[in-house]
C-alpha cells in the first residue's frame, strides 16, 4: 500500500525574499561547478548555498561543506528567510514549459509518502545506485536534520481525479510560488489545505504502485536516515516525519510527461566502422539535424543509434533482432531490449570501453563540441526510453543501466523542503 499525507513544508519567506527567480536552483546532480558559482552569484540566499555548498581546499571534519550548509540553514531558519507552513498542506505543482515548439504542462503534487522496505514494497526504482552519492546526500540531511528536494515518482492515473481536484478546485486561484527558471520553464505551486481535498487525493494514492523516476539515491538515502533516527529515538512511533520521504508525483498518463534520451559520450573509442558493419547497416548523415529526425524514425520499428566522429556522423540501425538474445546475456526480455543494453553488448564491450570514459549528456550540440575539441572520439546518441518500458522492468524487480532517462523538465529545488523532527 502506498501511504501518503500532507506536511509542512519549509520555503522562502515572500515578505524576506522578493525575487523568488534568484534564489532557486536545479536539483543538485545536474549542477555544474561553473553553474554552481553562478548561483552562488545570484544571490546571498540562493538554495545552492545549503543544498550543495562550495568545497574548500582547507575543508577538515569540523569546517567542510556540511558544516557550512548546516551554520547557513540554521542562519536562515533564525532570520526568517525560511519558515514553514502552520498547517499541513498538499502542494500542488505546475510546469509549463516547450519541447520542439510545442507547448506542454505537466502537473503533479508535492507530499510526504511513506518510506517502504524491499520485499513487499509497492515503490519500484528503476536505476542503480552509486556509494559516493548516496554518502554525500546522507551527510547532508543528518547535519541539517533536513531533507531538502523531494524525488519524483510516477503514478497512473486514468480516471484523471487528481487533476480533477486541481481544475474544480486550485486552478482559478493564484499560485503561492510563480517563477520561470534559467530555460524558460515556468514553475507554478499551490497550497491545498482542504481535509476534503486532501483525504481525496490520499484515498487515490492508496493502492498505487509508484515508478521513481528521479532521486534514486535520494530515496536510498531517506531509508538510511528513517533508520539511524528511529534508533536514536526510544519513542519511536513510525508516524514522525523522518518515516517519509519528500515526493513529487505525476501521473504517467498524461501525454505531458516527457522523457529525454540520454547520449553516452566516449572518450577513447578504439573500434572503427569495419567493426561495426558486421552488426549494423551504417548510413552516412549531412547534419545533426537529419540524424535527430532519421533516428527518430528508426527507432519506432527498430533498435539504431547515431554515431559522431571527427569523420562524420552516421546512422547506425541493428541487422539482426534475434541476435539480442544471444549476445545480451543478461536480464529480462524487456531489459535486453534497452537500447542503452544493446548499445552496451553490441558497441561498448567488444570495443573494450571503460565506464569511466563514458560521459552522459541529454544534448547533441555537448556531444559535438567534445568530439571537435579533442576532449572525446565518438558520441553515440539514443532514443528516449518510453515510460512502459521503464515500468515493465520496474515491476520485473529489474534497474535500467545508470543514466538511462532524463525527465524533462527537472523539479526546482527551493521550492519546498521536509524537516525531520
């Protein structure tokens, strides 16, 4: 059962902050250390400066980043930028947004949903995990008692009665939160305090399967603080805050959620076209922009990739589907079937490439100037995963190859965050 409740949140104080635009951030993992000084530039209360601050050459256990996250948010919590909300609230969510011209809103909502342990659990990951960022978040949240950004699940809902709520009841009214991030992404949220409401939405969620989409290590990470809590606390009852974790969810249905692909950069890339050839029919392409199209097209039907060198760009599409079985050696049909697997048992392995040559981005043009700036030898770019794949191996118990998708757009961070106690 997936349990679920209202909460209240931690945000910006409006009558402190005026500019909402200056103090917001992406989710910490897709920051750049150039990006990451720019938001320490925009603002003395930019989110950057507790969610993910600066490292020091003269960091030790008693002045590190953590410490300084922790000296900065108990600053914040004292001078009133911060505060929390005195009745709990679902908080409704809205971004509108542009993907190839088309216009697009997602809606979800923002809640505290109950940690689950593995075995009987009705919340299925769908990427692994990695030791050091894990680490690095776990250290965070126990020095700030504080979880600050929220993961991102999905839920089906056909009968559309979440949004329901939103349309009849939220839309018409003026959102608590209005901002348009650095890409043009407007970010909307509400503040739905209705017990009705509320016990409604929660009644809906109460048999669901959720699929993270995004914040893998973040959930990991809540399991591990749920526990060392709970130990601490001798009148432990399962009902305080630390028992959930901070979800945004949205409903897979809807023709709004948007997964990108995610393109592997490689630095070193030994093999050449003659190896190749013997599993893929190669055509050559003038542009990116024909790629793009052609291996969007050819991805409907079958499994092809696009290749980028300092020779040229090429479309590269599978000869032989029943080979799959034969060379992927591991998973699930669904799991073979990844485009990232076959790329991986096709490309990858006979070619001898190392994960730590591979870099992951979700845009052609980084793929290009790396290969043209001597930084790579190749790019391969991929179609996106769609979302029933990524459900059908969720439910096999099965996690995709990291950096797998790339949910588009991201959830802001600053917009809410979860005390424990």
């Amino acid at each position: 059962m997936t349990e679920i409740r209202p909460f209240q949140a931690l945000h910006y104080n409006k009558e402190k902050i005026t500019d909402i635009s200056k103090v917001v951030c992406p989710p910490y993992d897709v920051i750049s250390k150039k990006q990451q000084k720019g938001f320490y530039q925009s603002s003395p209360h930019n989110f950057i400066r507790i969610m993910l601050a600066e490292e020091k050459p003269s960091d030790n256990q008693h002045d590190n980043r953590y410490t300084r996250s922790k000296k900065t948010y108990d600053e914040w919590l004292e001078q009133k930028i911060l505060v929390q909300d005195e009745k709990p609230c679902i908080y409704y969510y809205r971004q509108e947004y542009r993907v190839m011209g088309s216009r697009h809103s997602r809606l979800g909502f923002i809640a505290l949903m109950k940690i689950q342990d593995e075995g009987n659990s009705k919340i299925y990951p769908h990427e692994k995990t990695h030791a050091a960022a894990k680490e690095d978040r776990f250290k965070l949240w126990k020095a700030l008692d504080a979880s600050l950004s929220s993961i991102f699940v999905c839920f089906s809902d056909k009968e559309r009665r979440v949004e329901k709520i939103f349309t009849n009841e939220i839309s018409s009214t003026t959102p608590f939160i209005d901002v348009v991030d650095g890409d043009g992404v407007r970010h909307l949220l509400w503040k739905l305090d209705d017990e009705t409401l509320i016990r409604e939405i929660v009644d809906t969620m109460e048999n669901q399967p959720v699929f993270i989409a995004d914040g893998h290590h973040r959930y990991e990470v809540s399991r591990q603080i749920r526990d060392w809590k709970a130990e601490k606390n001798p009148h432990h009852t399962g009902k305080e805050n630390y028992n959930y974790v901070m979800t945004y969810f949205t409903n897979m249905d809807s023709k709004d959620l948007q997964i990108f692909p995610m393109h592997r950069i490689v630095k070193k890339f030994p093999a050449d076209m003659a190896d190749l050839e013997d599993n893929f029919r190669i055509d050559r392409i003038k542009t990116k922009e024909e790629l793009q199209v052609l291996l969007a097209k050819a991805g409907q039907n079958e499994h092809a990739f696009g290749l980028y060198t300092k020779k040229g760009m090429w479309l590269l599409r599978l000869k032989n589907k029943m080979l799959i079985d034969k060379v992927v050696t591991e998973g699930s049909k669904e799991y073979k079937r990844l485009d990232a697997t076959i790329l991986k048992y096709f490309v990858f392995d006979p070619a001898g490439i190392a994960s730590e040559d591979i870099v992951y981005t979700k845009d052609i043009n980084d793929i290009i100037a790396m290969v043209d700036e001597g930084e790579a030898e190749a790019g391969f770019l991929l179609n996106s995963v769609r979302i029933q794949q990524l459900r059908d191996i969720a439910l096999n118990g099965e996690k995709m190859p990291p950096k797998t998708t790339y949910f588009y757009p991201k959830l802001l961070s600053g917009l809410t965050a979860l005390k424990f106690d």
